[in-house]
C-alpha cells in the first residue's frame, strides 16, 4: 500500500498504532517528486478456522501458503488477533488487509477517499 508522507504522518498523530513507511524504489519525472512511502504491513491475526474449506491442504512447507479461495464470509480468530497495532494482514490469507475501528475512525476523520471497509465478525 502506498500513502503521502503527510497522510501517515496525520494517521500517526490521530494514534494509530504499528505503522511503518518504508522508502519506495519509484522514480518521477517531476522536479519535485511527491513524497511518498510504501507501508509495510505485517501478518498478524489469522481466519478462522470455521470460514476455511473442510478438506484444507497443509501450508506448504517451503513459502507457508495455504491454496485456498477467500472465503466469501470471512470470520477472524479473536484469540490471535494483535493489541499492537491497528492495521495489518491476515496470516494465512496474506492480500486481506484488517483495519481496527480506531483505523477506520482515523480515515474517515481524514477524508480519504477510496478505501472502503467492512465490518467481520471474531470467533475465538
């Protein structure tokens, strides 16, 4: 995910918690290129195991992926959830990114435009 250096810095104020801007590698032809980083978003928190396909193949034991389709309903493992922090990605389905309310609070305060959220349910 990229975001202005602004935009992360104004989220870090409003407490959002465990963000991390890293350096991009883009390149731009303007004299004066934005400013902007690429947030690195670390696995945290894990699908439950009530939303995953009954006949699910072990992770591979090489890269830890896990073949299987999101699940159309998906359902969060409240006992592996982080407390650290407000954004990231769920470990055994990498491309779902997961905001807090605290997040979305932040962005919707922000007036970003283009991201959309959905409310899932936990399941210990």
């Amino acid at each position: 995910m990229i975001i202005r250096r602004d935009a992360l810095d104004g989220l870090q104020a409003a407490g959002i918690r465990g963000l991390l801007g890293c350096k991009t590698e883009l390149r731009f032809r303007q004299k004066t290129p934005p400013d902007i980083l690429e947030l690195q978003i670390e696995l945290r928190g894990l699908l439950h195991r009530d939303c995953l396909p009954p006949d699910l193949e072990p992770p591979c034991p090489t890269c830890g992926r896990q073949g299987f389709r999101r699940p159309d309903d998906p359902i969060l493992d409240g006992a592996s959830l982080p407390t650290d922090r407000d954004l990231f990605r769920v470990g055994n389905f990498s491309t779902m990114i997961i905001g807090t309310d605290r997040f979305k609070d932040a962005v919707e305060q922000g007036g970003w435009t283009g991201i959309s959220f959905r409310e899932l349910p936990v399941r210990s």
